[in-house]
C-alpha cells in the first residue's frame, strides 16, 4: 500500500520518520527505498532497507504478525 494524501502533509510524514523526499521538475517524487513498520501509537517498530535483496516479504510479515499480537 503506498501512502497518498494531501502533498504538504505526506511531506511532514516522510520528514517525521526520516524519509527523504524530492519533487522532481515532472511531478514525480523521489524517494528513499525504506519500508516501516509502524505500531497503532506511531512509534517505528522496524526499518527495513528495501534495495537489500535478501529482504523478503516473509520477514516483513512475520514482523507484522508478531506486532499484530502486541509483541
């Protein structure tokens, strides 16, 4: 799922967690390659480097799973 929304306020969000953005002179954005894994109270429970190939989705989910159960 990417994260859309009003452009002001996706900017504050990546900017709160870390993310770097740039607007590009097409429109586009570009972006840092992460994933995070966020709890309910908005705290990064995990970062995941999303150009490491060995990352896979398993893990994520297992992550996921595990943060679902309140761990």
């Amino acid at each position: 799922m990417f994260l859309r929304g009003e452009e002001a306020k996706v900017h504050k969000l990546a900017e709160d967690f870390g993310i770097m953005v740039i607007k590009e002179k097409d429109g586009n954005f570009s972006h840092s390659n992460a994933i995070l894994l966020v709890d309910p109270k908005g705290m990064i429970r995990n970062y995941y480097d999303a150009s490491n190939p060995q990352l896979d989705a398993d893990h994520i989910v297992k992550d996921v799973i595990t943060l679902s159960k309140g761990k």
